[in-house]
C-alpha cells in the first residue's frame, strides 16, 4: 500500500485540493487506512499513490489531516537527527533542518490551521510537505552519502526479493 522508491508518483509535485472535495476525502481516507496499518508518524498521499496535498501527521497524541500545508517560517537554527521513510525502508542518514517552523494549512473542514513546532514535530511536517512537492529526504545529502544509502537500499531490496524468491520456490 505504501509506494516505495523508485516509485515515480514519489517524485511527483501534489496539486492542492479543496477542502471536503471527493481528492480530499479519497486522500484523508486513504491515508487513515495505510497509517492504521504502520509504526509511523506521518505520511503524505504520495505515498499512497495519490497527487493531493494532504499530510496525515501525529502530534503529540493527536493524528491530524492538514490540506495545502505549507511552511511560511524557518528557524535558521539546525538541528542534526536520524531521518527514516517508510518509502525508502531499512536505510536512515542524519540530517539537519530548520529546529522550528512555522506551518499554515487548511483542517478536512476547511478551517485555517497555523501551527508553530520545534524539534521532531518540526523535521516530520518538513519531511512530510517535501514528499508534496516531489522530495525525499535523501535528496537533503550529500551526493556522496545519498549513494551510499541508495547503494544499502538497493541491497536490502535484493535480499528482500531473494527471500521472496525462495519463499515460493519452496512452497
């Protein structure tokens, strides 16, 4: 359910979306559904093979679809972590970004939504709105670390097949 690298709808740009509108609700739905079904803190219906700019992220103990989110503040303070993706599974890279943002959406029903986080609540909605816009966090590395993840990615991904392979050999 989850598209995973090289999956070419994750390098594409979503297109905004009207609230309560048949894109929006297939998005929100979709997404409760993929999140009900992993260990993550958000996910964007890229990732779930559709073109809307819809996040599902969980603050604190709250899970939040945000339509048209976009960031209208950036700390210019950095703050260096571990990043993972459900779309590039078994692979994760430290990477800095802005320690504070600041983010305005719209809510499902279509109210204004203006939300100032710091710290791991800041990087997800970041790691989130760039897979809107096409973006993976490994496209933040550099050229040299991005090809020794992509190189590990594409080993877990042989391995994985392998045992794929063997698995139905056998049966």
């Amino acid at each position: 359910m989850i598209r995973v690298y090289p999956d070419r709808v994750l390098r594409r740009r979503a297109k905004e979306v009207e609230p309560e509108s048949p894109p929006a609700r297939k998005a929100a739905e979709k997404l409760r559904e993929a999140f009900s079904q992993v260990e993550a803190l958000g996910l964007a219906a890229n990732q779930v093979g559709l073109l809307s700019r819809v996040i599902l992220v969980r603050l604190g103990e709250e899970e939040r679809i945000l339509l048209n989110p976009e960031v209208i503040w950036r700390s210019e303070e950095l703050e260096l972590d571990s990043e993972a993706c459900l779309s590039v599974p078994g692979v994760e890279a430290d990477l800095a970004r802005p320690k504070q943002v600041r983010v305005r959406a719209l809510s499902e029903d279509g109210k204004e939504v203006d939300l100032h986080l710091e710290g791991l609540e800041a990087r997800l909605l970041l790691h989130e709105i760039d897979h809107l816009d096409g973006v993976l966090y490994l496209d933040h590395l550099s050229a040299g670390e991005r090809r020794r993840l992509l190189r590990e990615y594409r080993k877990l991904r042989s391995r994985k097949e392998e045992n794929r392979r063997l698995a139905h050999s056998e049966t």
